[in-house]
C-alpha cells in the first residue's frame, strides 16, 4: 500500500448518534436508540480503516454519519478540517464531490432503468464536472477500463450484467469525481467468495494508482478486513472496542470480544484449527434501546468481574497506538 501521509482525511470526534422511540397518537419520544455513542477515531490519507462488528453495532451509522446522510445526534465529523455535521446543505454538496459510497449489494443499488454508462456518469452530471459530451463520454470509457470492464458495455443495463461485474460498476462510479475518501459498505458481502478477492483486489490496485485515496471500509468478518485495511477498528453496540494496526491485531488481539469473534474464523492449517481454543459468547447482543450499565459487552464476557458492569471503559492507549477499552487487560489504567 501507499505510504501514508502523517495528516488525517477524516478527524471523528465523540459521535453520537440516537434514533427517537416515540408511541402513542401524538408520537411522544419515550426512549433512545443508541446506534453511535461516543465514537472517536481518526483517517489518514493513503490510509484503509476497516471498521468491524456483528450487524447492529453501528457501523453503516457511522458511514452515513460520515458522508452527512445523518445529522449526528452530537460529536463533531471533520472531512479535510470542515465539520460535516455543521456544514449547510450548499457547503454540503460541494464536499461530496470529493466523498463516494460502495454499497453492498450491488444489484439493488442500481437503478435498472439506467444503462451502466449513465450510471457511472451521473456523478459527473450532478457536480458539473465535465461540459462537453465528448469529454464526458471519455471519462466514462476510462472508468470503465479502470475497474477492468469493457468499454462497449456502456450500453447495457444492470441485469445484463454478473454480481461482480455489476459492483464494478458501482467502484466505477464512486471513482467518477475523483474522490479522497471512499465509503465501502460491505461492498462484498453479497459476492461469491472467488469475486470477493478480485473486488478487494481492485481496491488495492486502484488506492495504489490514486494518491491521497482513503477508505473506511465497512465489514462484519474479520477475515475479509484483514487483507485490505491497514488499521482496524471493533465495535460493540455503538462503541469502538479495540483499535490498532491490522498485524498487530490479528497477532495480539486483547480485547474478550476481539478474541472470540478471532476465534471463530476458521483456520486453514487442519492440526492447528483442532488445538486452538475456540471463545463461544453466551447470550444475545443486548438491545442499543437499552444497553448494559458499565461495560456493554460484560453481560457475554468470558472474563467480567463485578467491577465491569459500573464504569464505562474508556479506550486507552497501551503502546504503539493499540488502544483497547477493557480494565481486564494487562496494562490497562482504571
């Protein structure tokens, strides 16, 4: 990969964001959904964060807090030092130029109306970006080479088209305004396994080509993240868990929660698979409209004591950037 640049493309401080319960006839709000509470994580240019969790955690929140789909219920958003969240709806538009979103199904996220050409260049129509028919034509003939599609298939539509072949064509159109960070949204969870690398692949090839492109890359398996993101981020019911450099990560896992969903990939070394002790969480996810005192993770944790379900862990720095929010982790300051 690229190397990185020591400045952050993206700067997320303490993001919250809460979804209103309301019941009765006139809709009185009753509780709080906590999708997002109190995330802090920063971007760099050039760099991949893999951000992971079982579904619910918050993860595609976050990506929308991001690109400013959702006003942040607090916290601040900073995309090249402006305040997303604050921004005008004017100001808005003008920074999404240089933000894009992979979505992760690849065939509903394409207007079937559309051929792939004009999918691929509307971005380009929105923002303004190229005049004259010609140019725009050119552009769109180059996307398409970029991602490895043949330039005569402009004119089909989306189900003419295979599963991956299709979220090429959305890579191609994320890439259209040339954009500094790019959003995966599990952009190959809906992909059989064979196409998942050619797609990770690309992304790889494709931040080596374009300097300064950064990706928050948005997943619910390990395994997937591993080969793309140069640091990674865990998150559990709204809170970011254990953040460190990717090798590290998978070499030295701290946190229980890290450890077990770890342990559930398997191995592809027969006898080693076999030795390993493999972490079975007990009970279900707790609901984000009423989480756990104190740690949220206590009420499935291995390794709770009492003193776990008082005080929310914050994350803490123990060396070399791994950061780690558990007071069961040698090092760890209470």
């Amino acid at each position: 990969m690229n190397q990185k640049n020591d400045d952050a493309i993206l700067d997320v401080t303490d993001l919250k964001m809460y979804f209103p319960v309301t019941r009765g006839l006139l809709r009185r709000k009753v509780a709080d959904v906590k999708a997002v509470d109190g995330v802090s994580f920063k971007l760099l240019r050039d760099e991949t964060l893999g951000l992971v969790g079982e579904s619910g955690c918050g993860k595609t929140t976050i990506g929308r807090c991001v690109l400013g789909l959702y006003r942040p219920s607090a916290g601040k958003v900073l995309f090249n030092n402006d305040d997303v969240a604050a921004l005008p709806e004017k100001k808005l538009r003008e920074i999404r130029r240089h933000m894009a979103l992979i979505f992760q199904d690849p065939y509903s996220s394409l207007d079937p109306r559309q051929s792939a050409g004009s999918i691929v260049g509307e971005p380009l129509k929105i923002h303004q970006i190229h005049t004259s028919r010609k140019e725009y034509n050119d552009r769109v003939e180059e996307l398409f080479h970029i991602v490895g599609l043949d330039p005569s298939m402009t004119d089909r539509f989306p189900h003419e088209f295979s599963g991956g072949q299709r979220q090429r064509i959305g890579v191609a159109r994320a890439l259209a305004c040339d954009p500094a960070l790019i959003v995966c949204d599990e952009p190959i969870s809906a992909l059989d396994v064979s196409i998942q690398a050619q797609i990770i692949n690309l992304l790889e090839e494709l931040q080596e080509r374009v300097q300064g492109l950064s990706y928050l890359f948005i997943a619910h398996d390990l395994s997937v993240v591993r080969h793309i993101s140069d640091r990674v981020a865990v998150m559990y019911l709204g809170r970011i868990v254990e953040i460190c450099k990717s090798r590290v990560l998978y070499d030295n896992p701290l946190h229980p929660y890290t450890r077990a969903l770890l342990s559930a990939i398997p191995l592809p070394d027969p006898f080693v698979e076999e030795k390993r002790e493999r972490i079975i969480l007990k009970g279900e996810v707790p609901s984000p409209l009423n989480p756990p005192a104190g740690c949220s993770f206590h009420t499935r944790c291995f390794m709770a004591i009492p003193e776990c379900s008082q005080a929310v862990p914050g994350l803490q720095d123990i060396g070399e950037g791994h950061q780690v929010a558990c007071i069961r982790v040698p090092g760890y300051k209470r």
